[in-house]
C-alpha cells in the first residue's frame, strides 16, 4: 500500500522546518528590543514607544541557558534538553506578549581545546572555531529561537576585552566591612584609592581590618602603630593598600602536577590525587599565584541564597562549601628552649566549642603551620617524659618533624582526612598552656588538620570528638569528658548533647549548664581574660586565578622589572590585551614524579609579546607582561551581562538596558536573570564565582541588580545503554548486536550492558543529526519534553521517538488532508463537548507551561487531539474552533509544523508572536451535578445545580425548594450542614 501523497513525513519535515528556520532568519523573527543602543528596535527606545502609545513599556522575560563547550564530537541528544526547555518557555512567553531575550553562546577557553592544540599542532582557535560552527548549526536545525544578534563566543577579542576589563575593577577594589550598602546591607567593594584616603586619614585601622579578613599585612609593617600609618609615605601607604586588594598575588598552597607541567584546581583532580587528564601524580606546593578574595563576600553569598528562586538542594549545596561556622578563637601560649630564646610563642585555634576548653588534652598543628616553618624554632632535644609512641623514631623534635612534613606533602586532602585511615602524628617537642586552666598541653603534628581550614591549628578534646578519640588512643592521651553521655553510652567519643561535667575553675563554672549557654558563657571569659574572641569562620578559600596555560585569557598586568613583584594594571584604552601566535601550546612538562620543579608557561616562550614597551604615563619603558592566564571560568562569570549588549564598546553594559533586563523585581527581588537553566554539575563553583564577579560590580555602581540569576532550574540527564569488553572498556553502543538470549556482542566477542549518563566516555552517544533526518526537529523537541518530569533523568529509547512522530502525523491530519493536500476544516461552530474538550486542553496546558511541566502538557494535547481525530473520523472534518487553539498550544513545542498549519490555515505572518489562547470559564464548568438534601440524617430531595455553586448560593437554592419547604413545616431549622456542591444536611 503506497503513502499518502501529503502524509507528514520525514522528508516533509525536513522541508518544511528548513524554511521556516530561514525565514526566521531573513524576518529577525527572535529578536529581543533593548531599551537604548544598537539593539533598541524601530523605535528611538523603548521608552519612546511606550511614551508614543501611552502604554508601559513591554513586559520582558530573559532567558539563559548554561552556555555548552565546543566539544569537536559535537552535540548529542543528551545536551538539547535543557535547550528545548527553555525554547519552549522562550516561545510560550512571547505568545504571552512578553519581550524575550533569549540566545547562546559558546564557552571557548580551556584545556581540552589547548591539550588537542599539543596533539595536533593545530592553533586552538581554529579547532575552537570549527567546534563552534558545528554546534551552532545543530542547535539552529533544531529551531532555536535565539537572537542570532547577541550570541558570542568567550573567545572573541570584544568579549575578551570586557573581561580583563572586569578583573581591573576588581583589582581596583577591596572589601570594606563596615560600609553601608543596599537593602540594609552592611559591607560593599570600593575604589582602592578610597582606601588609602581612609589610611591617611587614619579612619581605617588596617590592622583589625586585616584580622578580620585573614588578611597577611607586609613583614614592614609588623608591630607599627596606628600613627605609623598616617605618618606613611605615599609609597608605603599604597602599598599597604595594595594587601587589601579583591584580586591579588600571593604563595598559596596549589596543586601542581610536573606530568602536565600546570597548576590545577580542585575539580581538576582525582579523589587518588592524579590529575584528571592524563593521571599524573599531583602534588600541594606554594607558588606564586593570582587569587580573588571571594571570602570577603562569604556572609553575602550565603545571606542572599534567600533571596533567589532556586532549588534548595542547590542552595544548601552552595551553603556547605561556604561552610559558615561560628565560634571563638583562643590563643595558646607555647613555651619552647628554642622559642624567642626561650620565651613563649603562640598560635590561634578556631573551634565552636569553647565551653569544651576543660576537656583540651593536647593540640595539633597541620604539618605546613607557620610555627614549624624553621626547624631552628623547635627543641633540639626530647623534652623529659616524652613516650617513644610520639617521636617517630627520630632522635629529636626537628628531625621527626621535617620527616613528617615530607610524607604529608605527598598526601591529598582526601587521603589527609580520609575517615577509615589510621591517624599518624609525631611530638613537636613543644608544650601550649590551656588558657582556661592553666594546663600544659603538649603539641603534636598531624596531617589529619589542615592550613587550609579554620587556624591551621586545632585544641583536641578527644572526650567530644571521634577523630581528636582515635589519635589520643593511638599515642595515649588523656581524655577528659565534658559532657556527660548518657547511660547506655558504650565508650569512646560523646558527640551529642548533654549536662555540662568536669568543666570549672575558681573563675569560671560551666557545669550543669544546657550546651548554647556555656558556649556563650565560655567564649564571653574568654574576651574578659583576653585570650579568646568571638570568630565567624568559613570553609571557602579565595578563588585561585592563574592558569599555567595558553588558550585562556591573558591578564592585563605588566611588571617593572625593577620592581617585578608589583603588578601594573593597564589602562582600558589597553584592552584587550589579546594572545600572541605560539608555535608551541604546551607549558613545560617535567618528570611527573619530581615535586621541586616550578611552572613555566607558554607564555613565557613568547619573548616578544612577554616584553614590551608601553607608556604608561612616565615615558616608553620596558615592561614584563603577566605570563600565567585566567581560568576557563571567568569567562562564564560574567557571559549574562554581554548578552544584554553584545555589540557595546563603550561601557560595560549600558544601564538602561540592565536596568531593564536585569533589575531588582517588583516583588522586592535581588534582579537577575530570570530563569538558569542547566545542570546540577554547576550548582557551586560557577554559580559561586559569577555571584562573586556580579556583587562587586553591584557595589562598584555597573549593575543595578545584586544577584546575576534571579530563578535557577536543574534539568535532568538523558541516559542510554552503555557496553564494556572483557577489559572494561567502553565500546560504541551503536555497533552492538543484541541476542535472542538477551546477550549483547561487539564485534563477535560477548559485552556487559550497563546503564549510564549518554555522552562520549560511555561511547552511547545518540546524534541529533540521525534523528534529525529519520523523524524530523519538531518530533525530537516533543519526544524530549515527553519523557518526563524535566528535572529528573530518563532512559533514552530510539524506538519510542516513533510515538511523538505519530502524534505530529495525526495533528498534520486534523488541518491538512493526506490525499489531496486541501484543509480537512470545518467552518462551521463545534459542539459544546468540543468546546468543553478545547477549553479544558487550554486551561491545563497553560498551567503545565507556566509550571515547566511539558511532559503533562504533551499529554494532554495527545489527549484532545486523538479525541478531535474521532471526529474527523466519524464526521470527515475537524472545526476550525478547535483546531486553531491546538495549534497555538503546540506551537511552543513543535514550532515548525505549527506555523506550517497557521498558514495554512490562512493566517500571514508567524505564530510565534499570535496571542496564546485563554480557556473561557463558562467552558470549564462541568454540567450540572445533583445536590442530596437530608433532613435528619434522611435523603429527602436532590436538585440540580452548578458544580461551582457557593456555600451561601447553595443554601439559598435548597431553601427555596418548594419540596424543602413542605418538609420542615412546623419544625426549627438548627442549622444547616453544607458540603457543596453534593450534600445539605438540614438539622431540625
């Protein structure tokens, strides 16, 4: 039986959204209006329309996507979910009448496209570029709506400009605590040259400022005072100023790996310690690197996450890795033959527990603390009564502990504090006195405490804590319990609540007490005696900045090299400050083993760029530009803000367009974006830095808005059948032959089936291009929506893409006939149960797509349209009156076959701006439903009434019943029970 010459096929499609998509195109169909600039419109501004029209200026809704990689294998069906989503809401909000700004960009920099540059010898550029033309190609055969007007690519010189340009303000600004801000906030970023005002005139005390911020002031200005300060030079002011810098140099702790010849953050490292690519070993080393001191904003960036509209889970996630804890800091003396010349020493422990000072037995530093930096600062000899389990063998203090450094530096922090592992340790010879009772504790070493957390430095109470238990076990330690366990406790360390025990001196007695008001009464003696301070503390370190790369963008710093330790900040006339054309991409590699060695950029190599001549107001002089490059994320940090003017030279973004994209809400928001959509993987280091990046040009005055995105959603995963081989290796999904037996070979040898997220490591990647080909855009878009709730993961099954192609098959059918390609339209008024049928279609689609709720919404068109295909079936035609809702409601969804069927249906211009229909009231009123009425508890009557009748409607209707009134002749109405629209039940 041959196909129906006009059936909507494959190939149908395939002509049909090809032709719609350049119309797009050549019509400017998508593009988003600015208030101001070169994207205004026809009109001079918005405002100018609206003031032409006595109307408000449009509604708008701006729309982003996290921005993909440019991978060279292209997209796979997996990554469109997300971008169909927020297609959809983009098309249904512009149906609502809504000014949409919607688009996508690209984000270029970063290691895969450089380590493909060292394979290859191919400029990463050009693989970047190509990579990007592929996917913009996929992501516009699939109907995007984007604004072609506004998508970039991180990469791009203008882009490039605007962020160098963002990390000079940055540069440019510290935190000022105490300052006042928006919204009853306290503390905003400010000029630096502010700064060295307030220093000279003696407003700003550097010295608590830095405490506050765990800010290391110059060695210079140690033990000076106040005065000191105001009497400063200008050049040591400015230099002073310079150590309160958001963006700054300094020796941190980082994780290089020789193998790779590079410095590598966190996420770029294995919970073994191997660098993610090419599994080389990794090391912590202290290197000179540029950092961002994004824990000045920590209160801010935990406060504010009430006031966005995002996932909890997301929010609590970004809590925990800020980690507020708050606390006391306590000072302990330390006394030591080598100390000062036998004086006394000290060093700072953070804990939340002050109240459990009594039940402090000793204390450990982490093996990179300051205190055991000089060997020389520690006995020579054991001190009288140390016990052999303390000393590691060694025959004294400084021997034991340097060898204990040397076997910590080889750890990662996971392995450092693994819960399961042995805790390890030796005696630094040193004694601490306990400033609450006065007892000498004695100091160990331990890799299990960390410099990178709180002080560096901790008070073990082995009584409360189970790791500070496990080491007093190991090198016999007393404990001292503070807290009394409850009776049926089996030993070992009490971390729960209780009665306050063995916690007095002639001072101070916390025993009896609840445990918050010996914490508090605790951390206030401790102020009185001085020894102590109330402390908020944080788990989030500063942003480390630098890359040890070349495809990443280059820092608009330049160095005297009579001074190369003080950065230059070029000016914006400077920028950007674009890459030099390297033959060689790769830093320097070393043996993978060796620890010692230093980075050396590729940068570095490129002599004529690295040294250049500039004037930079005091005459041509030779200046060294900055060699390391920024991370791959500061692109994406700021990308939302270019989209609003994309071809501005001038500024930053013009406010007014902001302003309007962007600003605080009516409903007393924070502004921002007003729905982020992308995947969870995201939900703490991007949306941390770009929050970071988005407040300090809040307080700096360019943005209006305090939070970069107002609402967050988390898609799911698109997942698929992956196979691995007898050695556990991934094998192409695609090329493996399932058995009658339920077995699964790959080239003739047998494979193990396995279920995972759909992307290129698992080799079951699905193109879009083959479905694209075999059913068309439009039924993968409904196939992807259709799959479930969109927040959570769901199997990808080829053969079921059939299903929504079907469904597309039968709404063609509804308007076009298969035969004669005429409209298979009736012109005349559809019947009440069409209508009612259409109304409720309407009013529940809507909801579902103001809810996000897509899978629901396809479920009910399927629903409406197999039940006008029942007609057309019994009756040879369809209404018009119907039809024309459906096809508004699926145009969100299948956006090509719906504004092929609104043609056809007559109409000129395209749907995508034609008001989304709206369900009529009286249509969704079910027919009439019947009223029992008793009278003592007895059914005596049933009347017909509306299924949405008030209560005080109800009552009025059944008194006025001539049968009712017959019934309580001669009786007292006690009162009435009323359960509309079903019962009365009438007490006499």
């Amino acid at each position: 039986m041959s196909e129906a010459p006009h059936r909507y096929t494959a190939d149908v499609a395939d002509q049909i959204e090809r032709r719609w998509q350049q119309r797009w195109d050549e019509d400017g169909t998508f593009h988003a209006d600015n208030p101001v600039g070169e994207l205004r419109g026809s009109a001079e501004s918005l405002e100018d329309a609206a003031a032409a029209t006595s109307a408000a200026a449009p509604e708008k809704m701006y729309i982003m996507d996290m921005f993909p990689y440019p991978s060279g294998a292209g997209l796979h069906v997996g990554h469109p979910l997300g971008y169909i989503a927020t297609d959809v809401v983009a098309r249904h909000q512009r149906m609502l009448g809504k000014n949409v700004l919607y688009t996508m960009g690209y984000d270029a920099f970063g290691l895969p496209a450089e380590q493909y540059a060292v394979q290859t010898g191919t400029h990463p550029r050009t693989t970047t570029e190509s990579n990007i033309a592929t996917m913009r190609r996929q992501l516009h055969r699939l109907g995007l709506s984007h604004d072609p007007r506004r998508t970039l690519s991180t990469t791009d010189p203008e882009f490039v400009k605007w962020t160098q340009w963002i990390f000079l303000r940055i540069f440019d600004s510290w935190y000022d605590p105490e300052a006042p801000n928006a919204d009853g906030i306290t503390g905003r970023a400010r000029p630096i040259a502010e700064l060295r005002e307030e220093l000279r005139a003696g407003t700003v005390d550097p010295y608590a400022l830095a405490e506050r911020q765990g800010i290391e002031l110059p060695a210079e200005w140690a033990g000076r005072s106040a005065a000191d300060v105001i009497a400063a030079s200008d050049t040591e002011l400015s230099e002073l100023a310079d150590s309160f810098r958001l963006a700054y140099i300094s020796e941190t702790p980082v994780n290089w790996c020789p193998g790779l010849g590079t410095v590598l953050a966190n996420e770029e490292v294995t919970a073994e310690g191997r660098s993610e690519r090419g599994n080389f070993p990794v090391f912590t080393r202290r290197l000179r690197q540029w950092n961002m001191r994004i824990t000045a904003f920590a209160d801010r960036l935990i406060d504010d996450l009430d006031r966005v509209d995002w996932p909890e889970s997301i929010r609590a996630m970004q809590r925990n890795w800020i980690g507020r804890s708050h606390g006391a800091q306590i000072t302990f003396p330390v006394s030591g033959s080598a100390i000062d010349g036998g004086g006394v020493a000290s060093f700072d422990v953070f804990t939340t527990r002050a109240d459990t000072l009594f039940g402090a037995t000793f204390c450990v530093l982490s093996p990179e603390h300051t205190l055991l930096a000089e060997p020389s600062t520690l006995p020579a000899q054991w001190p009288a009564g140390t016990k052999d389990a303390w000393t590691g063998g060694a025959e004294g203090p400084r021997a034991a502990v340097a060898a204990y450094q040397a076997r910590a530096a080889a750890l990662d922090e996971d392995e450092r504090t693994a819960d399961d592992r042995e805790k390890t340790g030796v005696f630094t010879g040193l004694f601490a006195t306990n400033p609450m009772d006065g007892r000498e504790l004695p100091v160990f070493t331990a890799d299990y405490v960390l410099t990178g957390y709180g002080t560096g430095a901790i008070m073990a109470v082995p009584a409360e804590d189970a790791r500070d238990f496990e080491f007093a076990a190991r090198f016999d330690l007393p404990v001292i319990r503070t807290v009394r366990p409850p009776t049926d406790f089996e030993g070992g360390a009490w971390t729960g609540t209780g009665e306050k025990i063995n916690s007095a001196s002639a001072e101070l007695d916390l025993n009896g007490l609840d445990l918050d008001e010996a914490k508090t009464r605790a951390t206030a003696y401790a102020e009185e005696q001085g020894f102590g301070r109330a402390r908020t503390t944080f788990r989030l370190r500063d942003w480390l900045f630098s890359r040890q790369r070349y495809w990443g963008e280059p820092f608009p710093i330049v160095y005297d090299p009579a001074a190369p330790e003080v950065p230059i900040p070029l000016p914006e006339e400077m920028l950007p400050v674009d890459l030099p054309e390297v033959a060689d991409f790769s830093p320097r590699t070393f043996d993978p083993a060796d620890a010692d060695t230093e980075p050396q950029t590729p940068l570095s190599r490129a002599t004529e760029w690295a040294e250049v001549e500039l004037d930079l107001g005091e005459g041509p002089k030779r200046y060294l530009r900055e060699t390391n490059t920024m991370p791959q994320w500061a692109g994406s940090s700021w990308y939302h803000l270019r989209y609003i003017d994309p071809t501005e030279d001038e500024v930053l973004v013009r406010p007014e367009n902001e302003q309007y994209w962007l600003g605080t809400r009516e409903d007393g928001g924070v502004g921002g974006v007003d729905l982020y959509v992308g995947g969870v993987e995201h939900a703490v280091l991007h949306l941390l830095y770009a929050r970071f990046w988005h407040k300090v040009l809040f307080d700096r005055g360019d943005v209006s808005s305090q939070e970069p995105f107002h609402r967050l959603f988390n898609q799911g995963y698109i997942q698929a059948f992956a196979y691995t081989d007898a050695r556990g290796v991934h094998v192409p999904a695609e090329e493996v032959e399932a058995g009658a037996d339920g077995t699964f070979t790959y080239q003739g040898e047998p494979v193990t089936q396995e279920y995972g997220k759909m992307g290129k490591s698992l080799k079951n990647a699905v193109a879009p291009d083959d479905m694209y080909e075999e059913y068309g855009a439009d039924t993968l878009r409904v196939y992807e929506m259709s799959m479930g709730p969109l927040d959570l993961s769901r199997p990808w099954e080829t053969r079921a893409v059939v299903g929504s192609q079907r469904f597309l098959q039968r709404l063609w059918r509804l308007v076009i006939d298969e035969e004669t390609g005429h409209l298979a339209l009736s012109e005349q008024p559809a019947d009440l149960a069409t209508l009612q049928a259409t109304h409720r279609a309407i009013d529940g689609v809507a909801r579902d797509m103001e809810r996000m709720h897509f899978n629901t919404a396809i479920a009910k068109l399927i629903e409406l349209v197999n039940q006008l295909t029942k007609q057309l079936t019994s009756t040879g035609s369809t209404p018009r009156e119907a039809v024309e809702p459906l096809v508004l409601m699926v145009a969100p969804l299948a956006p090509h076959l719906a504004e092929e069927l609104w043609t056809r249906l007559g109409h000129s211009g395209s749907i995508s701006r034609v008001a989304y229909p709206v369900a009529d009231p009286e249509l969704l009123k079910a027919e009439r439903v019947t009223c029992v009425i008793q009278v003592k508890g007895k059914v005596r009557h049933r009347i017909e009434v509306d299924p949405e009748i008030a209560e005080a409607d109800l009552e009025a209707a059944v008194m006025a019943e001539e049968r009712v009134q017959e019934l309580l002749e001669g009786q007292t109405v006690r009162k009435l029970i009323i359960r509309a629209p079903k019962i009365v039940n009438i007490v006499v």
